[in-house]
C-alpha cells in the first residue's frame, strides 16, 4: 500500500495513460517499420506499385492512434479539458491505470500480428498487384482486435470515476 | 435475383469457318467455351489445336504493352481518375489496318529504346576510356612506344601519397640509365612514363614495384593520348547526334500511345480468342465446340450456328453436370453490385441459391450501422455517385463504387439516428464561436448534451447497453433470415424431415428459450408459451435425429446437435457484437480529434478536425467493409449458402483502355 501511496492517485492514472500511449507506439512503430523493409524490396523493381505499398505500410500504424486516442479520452475523464485534473484517490487511480491495460497490450502486439500480414501482403503486391486488396482485408481481421482493446478500455474509463 | 438458367450446347463444324464463327460469338458474348470432358471412345482420333497463333498473338501483345510503358515517361496522354474511358466502335477496335501501324509503330518504339540502351553501354565504355586517357595527355609520345634499340619504354602509376623525390631516389639508387617523365595526376595516382637502359630495365621494375608503384599495359592504343581523346570525344558527339534522333522517333510516337492502347487491346481480344480455340477439340476438317450459354439467348445461338452451317445439340444440364455449370447471377441495379461481395466469397452452386437480394439489405443496413455519421456518409455518397457520372466506370469497379454509394446513403440514415456529423463537430464549433449557438442543438431523447439539430434517438457512447442489445438484434434477424432461406429450400427440394427437424426445431428453441426467460416479464403466459416452445422443438430435434439414425446412435446425434447448436447460435449472435464495437469506435476517435483540435481555438480545431476526421473515415472504411463482408461470409452464408460454382465467362470482348459501343462485326 505504502508502495502505491508513493506514487498517489494521479500519478497512478498517468503511468496507464503514458502506458497506453507509448506501448502502442511502439507497437505502431516496430510495425510499420517491418512493412516497411518488406515494401523497399518491391519498388526497387516496380516503383509504380508505392501507392499500394505505402496503404500497407500504414495499416499497423492505426494502432499508435488508438493508443493516443485512449490516452486522450482518459485526460479527457480525468478533466484536463474541462477545468484542469482534480487530485484521485489511490483506488480511482489505480481503476485509470487498470482501464488502459487493454489498449496498451492489445495495440502493442495487434499492430506487431498485423504488420506481419501487411509484410506478408507485399508479396500479394508484388506478384498479383490487382488483388492486393484482399491483403489490405487480411489485415483488417487484426486490426478489429486493437478496435475492441481500445473499445473495452474506453468502456472501463467511462466508469473509472 | 436468381441463378441464370444455363443451356449445354455441342456442336461440330468445319474447320474453314471456324474464326469467323469465334469472332461472331465473341461478338454476341453470351457463349462460354468449355473443354468437353467424357467423349466417347471412338472420338480419340480429336486432338487440341496447336498454339502457334496464341503465342504469336501473346508476343504482338507484350511489344505492344512494352511500347506503351516506354511511352507513358513521355506523358503527352493527359487522363484523370474521373475521365471516362473513351468510346470506340467495335469496327475501329478490329481494324486491321490500323492495327498493324500501331504494331509497327510499337517495335519502332521498341526498337529505338533498345538502341539508346545499347548507347548508353557504348556511352559508359567511352567515358571510362576517356578518363584513363587524360593523366597521359601532356605526354608527347605515342601510347604504344616500347622502346628504342637500347632502352625500354614503360608506364607506371604511383599513390598520390608517395612523394615524386621517393620514387625519383629510389631510381637514382638502381641505376642513373634512365630518363623520367611525368604525366598527369588524378584522384589517387600520378603517372609517369619511365625510359631506361636495357641493361638496367629488370632491377628499375623490380625497385619501383617494391616501392607501390604499378606497371600500367597501354599497348591498346596506338598514336598519342591527345590523338586518341580527341578521336573519342568526335565519337562521343556522334553517339549523341545518334541518341537525339532515337529519342525523337520515341518522342514522335508518344502522341500515338491511343492507337498502341486499342491495339493493345485488339491484341488481348485475340488472345482470348485463341485462349477459347484452345479448349475445342480438331479432326482433320471439323472441330467439336462444347459451352454454355444462358437459356434466354437460345434463339440467338441457334441462328448463329445454323448460319455457319454446324451440327449441333442443345441440352438442359443433367444433375451431375450441376457441377460444372457456369453461374450467372441475373440481378437488379440494386443486387447488382453485391455480385462483388459474392464472387470474392464463392459463387453459388448452379443448384443453391443467389444470395445477393438477401444479402444485400443486410450489407447496407450493417454498413451503416458501423459508419454511423451524416458527414462520412456524405462524404461516401457524394464522392462515388460523381466518380460514377463522370469516369462511368465498368465491371467490378463500377460496382464497388455503387455498393459504397448505397452505404453511404445509409451511413447518413444512421448518423441522422445518433445525431453524428464528424462525431461532435457542430457542438465543438458552436462552443468555439459562441456557446449561445449550442442552444439551436437539440439534446438526445433519452437526455444528455444537445448534440444535433433534431433529436438523436441514442449516443453510441453513452446508451452501450441498448446498442449491444440492438446489434445482437440485428444479428438474430440475419441468423434467422438465413434459416429461413434454407429452410424454404429444403421444402424445395422436398427435404421437408431435415428442414422441420433443423431449422424448423431451432426456430422453436431459440424463440421459446427467450420467451421463457423474458416472458414473463411482459406478461406471466408469455413464460408458459414460451415453454411449451422450447420443449415441442427439443422434440422435434429428437424425432428428426431419431428417424435418420435409430437407437442410441440417434441419441449420440441429439446430443451432438444441441451442442453444436447452442454454441453455435451463441456464437454467431456474439459475432454480431462488431456492430456495436465498430460503431464505438468510429464514433470516439471522432470526438478525441475533435475534442483535441478544440482545446487550441477555432482555426486549429477545424485543421486537426478536417485532418482527423478524414483519417477516421479511411480506417472506419475498411474496417466496416471488412466487418460486414465477415458477417455475410460466415454467420450468414454459412447458415444457407451453397458455393462452388465457378463464374459464367463468355467468349467476349474484354477492353482495358477503351469502352467498346457494339455494332457489326
């Protein structure tokens, strides 16, 4: 207890807020990076297909914007935009920490399970640059899984005060 | 909104006709030419044309399609997304004539393209002998001398590092018999031409090559350095007068890349045409055709095949050949584009059904449903119906535009419900110009902010519970709707026992279970009927599994049908659940872009606004796209659909670059 007491209500909510924010941008970032590498191979041999590949590319980023999105409701909740953020209480703290948990992770490793179907859709790119579409659809499988993480943590935050 | 009916034609004509015949059909495109499969023996001897003019028609095609991507960097041909493919006349798309001046203007092309890279290697040869020659152009004598009687000419390089004294030391300790003159220099080395005795030649390299220096061959040339850079360079002009020329017969080409395009497309007619000859089968003098065409064109097929005199027989498909039946869905304008949808899944069995007229209201609907924004859905309608009036876009693009069309439509009919324009734009701007303004929005009918100029009927994010409870109705109405389409079919096909003791008995189990639960809440007799349903459609699951397996194997199958019944049902009525989750999500990344670009003041709010709505709309694109097309592909297909039909594919003519206007031919 002394340990959270350390940290206090608000310094709680913000360790969730900061977690939602940058676990999925780096989820975000390791993502687009590998679909990225993936991409360079193909328009070094067919640069006509960028378009193609950029739309890819940032399928996984989606994810950093989920994170930020979450991390905005929650200032949001906590009344930053609304005439500054009243002190919590360890336990309204500890509810804000806890509903960021699910974007953080989901977004995290969705954005990492995506860009593995965006870099493998490159190859749908390279060799059959029509139905690269279907690609793009493989990945928004994944995608709904971050949609439902920041769903459920919006959900939570909404009934964290 | 049902499955084409489909005639099996066979027919047997002499070979001289033949293209003529092809060309006609291709013409009418209502004919698909199929490989015959289960000939009789005594029709061995047939054998597959030979495919000398497929290929010779595939290599006109790629020169044609190479001279057109080397056009294309020349860029006279101005198109934008929304022009129109132009119309030709089908007569002026088979023009021989012009056809084979666009070929020869195409290996022009081709050929001239080939040449300036074959120049540029020259050109690259030139400039590396050029640059080896400049150190050595100050020197006076000819780059082949060896020598005189009694001394030896030769040529070194030496690291720019090691300074001239060294290597002019290091000389004069081997022997004085030597005369050294120094050439160029450039980034690394600097050259000198080194006269020496015979006598002392062998120890002067030996020395010279201890210290770094290298022995350079220039026997190659002959005549000075000055004498031969002068000789390049005159070729190197001429390579340039030359490569002038070719780009400018490139360049004069470039305004006839519109003929190359209608040849390239004549070119690919062939091609298919040939592709179709493939599939018949050759005697000496007479060929066998074997296809499909849909039953309404019977007539037209007839006159055409007794034109050109060929035997024939036309036969409804027996059952076993459902199989190989092509499909053609005949549609509306409104089912129309959901042919998309269907034929990404799998088209159905020539004896299912088309799921597009049922599909197709529960794809707008649920679209929708997750867009759930007047001004995305603005947006959508907006921006395809003028990219369908002005670039008229055929075939599966044109669909796919008007099925986004559609759902834009109903994006606005359920934003109009929730009071959604770009999530809570008009709030946050009334706020910002003046809060006064906010008193023209009305509040949603089950209170709350005012949000929307009439009264939204609920918030996404506010009334969760209610939009849970509505998309799981919405999933049970699709489930159901799919039973029931199957159920209709097994009465068809007089599968009345499977139908009462499946879809019929579930029917009664689901409706009683929930009547049994929140009857009596409503009212207490609810509960009893509810009951009473429940139980008579357990029976009914019993009976069916009992009479088509007797004993306990009969029972194994009851417990097996209720298990994977409940679990499936629930399922699939969770899996509706996305509706609700896509239409959250929308709807707050909206207000956060909103509500972020409002914390800074009005100018910013409606930059990050703009910017953020327009990002959301792209990822809510894809993710209702994706979500609904799941929902038709699994939780309702899968309750009735029969795929495995391969799709009609007529003998026709396909164009790329232009829209063909039919006429003659």
């Amino acid at each position: 207890m002394e340990f959270f007491e350390m940290f206090g209500g608000l310094g709680l909510a913000f360790i969730g807020i900061a977690l939602a924010i940058v676990m999925c941008c780096i989820g975000s970032a390791k993502g687009t990076g590998l679909v990225g590498e993936a991409a360079t191979g193909v328009l070094s041999e067919t640069p006509e297909h960028f378009t193609k590949c950029m739309i890819l590319e940032a399928l996984p980023g989606t994810q950093g914007l989920y994170g930020i999105a979450a991390g905005f409701f929650a200032l949001f909740v906590l009344g930053a935009f609304s005439g500054g953020i009243v002190p919590l209480t360890l336990s309204q703290g500890m509810s804000v920490l806890i509903a960021c948990i699910p974007i953080a992770f989901g977004g995290w490793l969705s954005a990492k399970a995506q860009a593995r179907v965006a870099a493998a859709s490159i190859n749908i790119v390279a060799k059959k640059p029509d139905d690269y579409m279907k690609g793009v659809i493989l990945c928004g499988i994944v995608e709904f899984y971050a949609i439902l993480s920041l769903v459920g943590t919006i959900l939570m935050l909404m009934n964290a005060l | 909104m049902s499955i084409v009916k489909m005639k099996h034609l066979r027919a047997l004509g002499l070979r001289e006709g033949r293209s003529k015949l092809l060309r006609r059909l291709r013409s009418m495109g209502c004919v698909e030419i199929d490989t015959p499969d289960e000939l009789p023996q005594e029709w061995d001897f047939l054998s597959p044309p030979d495919g000398d003019e497929l290929a010779h028609h595939l290599g006109e095609a790629d020169e044609l399609s190479a001279a057109i991507g080397i056009l294309k960097g020349y860029g006279k041909e101005k198109s934008g997304l929304l022009t129109p493919l132009p119309q030709v006349a089908e007569e002026t798309l088979f023009d021989e004539d012009a056809y084979r001046k666009a070929l020869a203007a195409a290996r022009q092309v081709n050929e001239a393209r080939s040449a300036l890279n074959a120049q540029q290697a020259k050109r690259s040869k030139l400039e590396t002998q050029l640059h080896a020659l400049e150190p050595w152009l100050e020197l006076p004598v000819p780059l082949d001398m060896e020598g005189t009687a009694k001394t030896d000419a030769m040529f070194f390089s030496v690291s720019l590092r090691l300074p001239r004294a060294a290597v002019v030391e290091r000389l004069d300790a081997a022997t004085e018999l030597y005369d050294l003159t120094w050439a160029g220099e450039d980034k690394e080395f600097r050259y000198f031409l080194l006269l020496v005795h015979k006598s002392a030649a062998q120890d002067v390299q030996a020395a010279l090559l201890e210290l770094g220096c290298a022995r350079l061959n220039l026997r190659g040339w002959s005549g000075t350095a000055a004498e031969n850079h002068r000789a390049l360079k005159a070729r190197l002009t001429e390579l340039d007068q030359e490569a002038e020329v070719l780009q400018k017969t490139i360049e004069d080409n470039a305004q006839r890349v519109f003929d190359l395009k209608v040849a390239l497309d004549k070119a690919n007619q062939e091609v298919g045409l040939e592709r179709a000859k493939a599939r018949l089968l050759d005697s000496e003098r007479t060929f066998l055709l074997d296809g499909w065409f849909p039953v309404e064109k019977e007539s037209e097929v007839k006159a055409v095949l007794d034109e050109f005199g060929l035997a024939y027989e036309i036969a409804d498909p027996a059952e076993e050949e459902y199989p190989k039946v092509p499909i053609q869905l005949k549609s509306n304008k409104l089912t129309d584009p959901f042919t998309v949808v269907t034929a990404m899944y799998s088209m159905p069995a020539y004896d299912g059904v088309d799921p597009n007229p049922f599909m197709a209201p529960f794809f707008i609907l649920f679209f929708g449903f997750m867009m759930n924004d007047i001004g995305y859905g603005l947006l959508m309608a907006l921006g395809t119906a003028i990219f369908l009036a002005k670039a008229k876009p055929k075939g599966d693009k044109g669909r796919m535009m008007s099925m986004f069309f559609m759902c834009g439509i109903s994006s606005i009919f359920w934003g109009s419900l929730t009071g959604s324009f770009f999530g809570d734009f008009f709030p946050q701007l009334f706020k910002l110009i003046n809060p006064e303004l906010l008193n023209i929005l009305k509040p949603p009918v089950g209170g709350g902010d005012p949000t929307w100029f009439w009264p939204p009927l609920f918030n996404p994010v506010n009334n969760t519970i209610q939009v849970m409870i509505g998309s799981m109705a919405l999933g049970v109405i699709q489930v159901f709707t799919g039973m029931a389409i199957s159920m209709v079919e097994k009465f068809k096909r007089g599968e009345a026992l499977d139908a009462l003791s499946n879809e019929v008995a579930w029917y009664c189990i689901l409706i009683g279970a929930a009547l049994a639960i929140a009857g009596p809440m409503v009212a207490a007799p609810l509960g009893t009927v509810g009951l009473v349903l429940l139980f008579g459609g357990l029976a009914l699951l019993l009976v069916g599994n009992l009479i088509k397996s007797k004993g306990l194997g009969g029972l194994v199958g009851f417990g097996g049908a209720i298990y994977n019944g409940v679990s499936g049902y629930f399922s699939d009525i969770l899996s509706y659940l996305r509706l609700m989750a896509l239409m959250m999500a929308g709807a707050i990344i909206a207000q956060v872009f909103n509500t972020l670009g409002a914390v800074f003041g009005l100018v910013p709010f409606i930059i990050v606004a703009l910017i953020g709505n327009v990002l959301n709309l792209v990822l809510n694109l894809l993710g209702c796209y994706v979500h609904t097309l799941r929902l038709q592909c699994l939780e309702f297909f899968g309750r009735f659909y029969k795929d495995g039909g391969k799709a009609f594919d007529p003998l026709a003519v396909h164009t790329n670059y232009v829209d063909v206007i039919k006429g003659g031919n």
